[in-house]
C-alpha cells in the first residue's frame, strides 16, 4: 500500500525533539550575528543593536512624568552644586573640612578592623581610576572629510540616529536618545557656566550664532554654536552586584568606573563625528559637565524623574550614568516616555525609608518650592532633597548609594516577577502599594549584606549580563 | 528554563496519553486547577532559580513559600478530585442499592 503521509514512530519523534531542542540551545548560547561580519556602515546600522527595543508597556508621550514649568526655568549654574562649590557654601568652611577628615579617618579605621567591603583591596578597586582626558572640542585627532578630501557625511535624522545609535552601543552604552534644543525649553538644560575645576567657578557656556565652537579658559568662556541644536544623551550601565553593596569603597567603585568608560567613549564619538564632518561638544570633566543630564535623559525618552532626581529606565532601572554631548548633526527630537515610575514613587518611599542620611524627601506628593535655596533649580516639581545633608554623609562614608540598591527597580530581568511588577507598575497603579510589600517580602532592604563576596563572584565582563 | 519547558511538555503528553488510556472522567475545572498549579509552578522555579543567579539570598526560598506551595496544592487538587470521584463511582457500582434506597 502506498504512503500517503510519512510516518514517524515515537523514538524518531523524541529523537528529533532533542535534536532540535539541542539546536536551540545552542542559538540561544551563542552571540547574535556571530556569524555575520560589519561590511559597513549601512550594516552596521541595521543591525537590531543600532535601535532599542522597549517593552510593550513603556508608553511614548508628549510631556514628561514631572511636571516643568519652562517659563520658570533658568540655565543652572554648575557652580553651585555639591560636588563642586555647593557643599561648602551650605556647611560653611569648618564643617566642610570636617567631613573630609571623618572620611579619612573613617577609611583608616575601616581598613584597619578588616570591615567588609572597606578593606585595602576594596579601598584598592575604588580608587583604581584611569581616565582618558575629556575636552570639550574632543581629541582632534581623527581624519576629517576635508583631509580626506571628501565631502562630509549626509543622512536624514532618523539614518544618523540609528548610525549614532549603533556606534554608542557598540562601545559600551545601553540607552541612547536624542533632544533637539529648542530656546525656551530645552536649551534651558544647558548650564550657564560648566563644570570647573575642584570648587572655582567654571568656564560660562554662551549659545551664539558662531560657525565654529570655541573655548577661551583664560578669559572663562565656551561658545557653543547656535547650528549645533542636537543633544545626544546615552546610559552606561553599571555593575548591579557592586551597587548591591552600598556604604563601602567596593560598592563605590560602581559609579567610577562608568565614569573612566565615559572619559574614553566620549573621546571615540567625538572623532567618530569629526570624521563624518560634524562638531561634537562634549563634557569636558570627568563626572557631570555641560547640561543637566537627567533632564535630557526625560526629555530624550530614556526613562523617568524618580523620587531622588535621577533617570530610571525600564530595562535597568536607576543603575546607570547618563552622559551627554551636543552635536549639529541633524537628529530625531526624542519624546518622553511613561511607564508608571513617578506614580509609583509616590506610593513607595523605599529611598525614603531606608535613606541613612535620613536626606530622601518622603512626602507623597512633589512640589513646587525649592525652598529658595541657592543649589536647588526652579520650575520644576519634584522631591526635593536635602542635598548637604546627602553629599557630606555619602563622602564621610566614603560612598553610600543607599538609594540605588534599595530601588525596587534595582533588579535584573531573570526573575520573571520583576518583568510581571514592572508591567504591573505601568499598566495597574492601584497595585503599587502591593508591589513595594511585595519587594519587601521577597528582597528585605535591597542590599546585599556580604560585601566582601563579592571577590567570590564569577562575574560576566563589566559586572552585568 | 528551555530543559524545563521541555521536559514539562513532555509530561503533559504522557499525562494526557495516560488518562485518555484508562479512560478518566476530568471536568474542566479540575483541567483548569491542573493548568493554573503547573503554571506557577514554573513561575516558582524560574524566580528560584534566577534568584539563585542573582545571588538573592532567602529569596528563592520566599518564592518556594509563596508561590511553590499553592502551586503544588493546586496540582494535588486537580489530581485528587478525579481520583475521588473514581472512587465513589466505584462504590456507587460494587453497592447499586446505596444509591436507590436514598
């Protein structure tokens, strides 16, 4: 009798279903396009790692979670932050020296008891800095279309985007978005005067009509040319089993060495854009230069203002430094996105509640007034910190970060739950309050409270997966 | 979580291979429990084992509380039902008057 439908017995069917499962195994081990080699830029631009996908629940929308009342805002002036001249006007000198003091002694005396996560080695990884140096006209050293003898790049916003995209990625950063400055918004972000060097005043940022930038430190001026009119904004992401560790050197070392990255990143894309034939303003310090970063980080879309003033994205939660530079190579504007974060910082207060510093304001609702203080911006609702108080008790410790650790949002996407409250956050608010019991019940405080294994751990390369 | 998957499909099939073959009533709410127990069963092993990965201490044991205790009241449910049914049925057979003198 002929076969009409071919047979299979039962062990050829098991056989093939282990065959196949082994097969898809091993695809789900290897690295995507691992055999496919970058011919060119087009390729590269094609790749899915030149564009982010975001959860189905991460909604896109036309004004940012916090509220901002642009006409009140006014360019900040870098000056007055803590990390720069900030802390020492809100203490006065003798205290402000005294906090540097604790924080040698406090290091001294922890090395000395062996205290986990504060012992020389730990002391050792936290200051194992190396920076590229940083400029703000970039390293210069690239070929341009000029030497080249070529004309420049050309590409519609949305082809350099993705172009940008995909260099960012492929040297190291997880988020990248795109703001186009805009006089009486965005271009607000922009400090009045830059970063400057330890607590002196920084260089003034002046936006004019000029063909080139230009930097003058002796007469304390940076130009940046009104054409330049885009800001790129881009995430490094940072070790979560470091910043699980937080009030010790080794923990510290989670913010550092993001920061070294950068140094070098930023020098990359800055030749990376002189190539092309476009100027590239980057920060010129190491840490925080040139605009405020987790503005455009909100207005780019790359996530929400949390309770404690920083981004939280929905793929790693606060967990990361946001770097930007400025650029006149057309792009995208970016959009803000909402996926619940701000209405669930008003239920959860975890910061608040767990802060050692006692800094985190835990008030349900944001507000307006800054209380005139000379370090805190205008125009914006939020939750205002007590910043002094923060700032002196994290350098007294040598680093604390409490806030990072204890963020529900502080979590790896294995467990399938982090995915399910996530998603909940975004699309059921009523359930907020049952979610922060939740990451009580099943995390306690957030914090892993042995230091010192982290030396045990089998790390993948930078500390993530 | 794929040798899971797999190995939990292939149960499945000689679950459903086995009732079909001795021939046992289930109603839909007992394939329901069976379906929603196994269900967060694996929702219970997956947390515990990426909970492990990520070096939560405690917490794999919370989900096992949590989450693996209904899951496995929920799937002896769904096997106990039939079997108790079988059982009076059986009765109802071997003893026809217990039935009709009600």
């Amino acid at each position: 009798m002929a076969k009409y439908h071919s047979t299979v017995s039962r062990r050829d069917f098991l056989k093939a279903l282990g065959l196949s499962g082994a097969g898809a195994g091993i695809a789900s081990i290897l690295p995507p396009f691992s055999n496919q080699p970058i011919r060119d830029l087009d390729e590269l631009m094609s790749l899915p790692i030149a564009g982010m996908k975001r959860p189905s629940w991460v909604k896109i929308v036309e004004k940012p979670t916090v509220e901002i009342d642009w006409p009140q805002i006014q360019r900040f002036d870098y000056h007055h932050v803590m990390w720069a001249s900030g802390l020492k006007r809100a203490l006065g000198s003798q205290q402000y020296d005294q906090v540097f003091v604790d924080a040698r002694v406090n290091r001294r005396t922890w090395i000395a008891e062996n205290r986990p996560g504060s012992t020389l080695k730990d002391v050792a990884i936290k200051e194992a800095n190396h920076y590229a140096p940083v400029s703000f006209i970039g390293p210069q050293t690239s070929p341009t279309p000029e030497s080249l003898q070529v004309p420049r790049y050309v590409g519609t916003p949305e082809e350099n985007a993705r172009m940008v995209t995909a260099f960012l990625r492929l040297h190291g950063a997880s988020h990248v978005g795109f703001v186009e400055l805009d006089t009486n918004t965005t271009e607000k972000l922009i400090y009045s005067y830059d970063t400057g060097v330890g607590e002196k005043q920084g260089p003034r940022l002046d936006i004019l009509d000029w063909d080139v930038p230009v930097e003058n430190l002796e007469e304390g001026y940076r130009i940046i040319p009104k054409k330049a009119r885009w800001v790129i904004v881009y995430t490094l992401r940072m070790a979560d089993e470091l910043m699980k560790r937080p009030i010790t050197e080794v923990g510290d070392r989670s913010h550092y060495y993001m920061y070294n990255l950068k140094s070098l990143l930023q020098g990359q894309l800055q030749n990376f854009m002189r190539t092309l034939g476009y100027m590239c303003l980057g920060e010129a310090a190491n840490f925080n230069a040139l605009g405020v970063h987790t503005g455009f980080a909100v207005m780019a879309g790359l996530g929400e203002m949390s309770r404690i003033g920083h981004v939280i994205t929905p793929e790693y939660g606060i967990q990361q430094r946001v770097q930007m530079v400025i650029t006149d190579l057309p792009l995208p504007n970016g959009k803000p996105v909402d996926f619940g974060l701000h209405v669930f910082c008003k239920t959860c207060k975890k910061c608040a509640d767990l802060c050692p510093a006692r800094a985190i304001n835990p008030a349900t609702e944001p507000s307006w007034d800054n209380g005139g203080l000379f370090y805190r911006a205008t125009g914006i609702k939020r939750w205002w910190l007590n910043e002094p108080l923060c700032n002196a008790y994290l350098r007294r410790v040598n680093g604390c970060a409490t806030c990072f650790a204890v963020c529900p949002y502080s979590k790896r996407h294995n467990m399938s739950y982090n995915d399910l409250f996530r998603r909940s956050v975004a699309t059921n608010p009523a359930l907020n309050r049952f979610w922060r019991k939740a990451d009580d019940l099943f995390f306690g405080s957030g914090i892993h409270a042995d230091a010192d294994k982290f030396w045990e751990l089998d790390l993948p390369p930078f500390g993530y997966d | 979580m794929f040798l899971a998957g797999m190995l939990a499909g292939i149960a499945l099939l000689g679950l459903v291979i086995y009732i079909r073959y001795k021939n046992i009533d289930i109603r839909w709410y007992e394939w329901l429990l069976g379906a929603l127990g196994i269900g967060l069963l694996l929702f219970t092993l997956q947390n515990m084992d990426a909970a492990l990965k990520e070096h939560w201490e405690g917490t794999h044991l919370t989900f096992l509380l949590v989450f693996g205790a209904p899951a496995l009241v929920l799937i002896a449910l769904s096997a106990a039902l039939p079997f108790l049914r079988s059982l009076i049925r059986k009765k109802q057979i071997n003893n026809p008057d217990s039935t009709s003198a009600k």
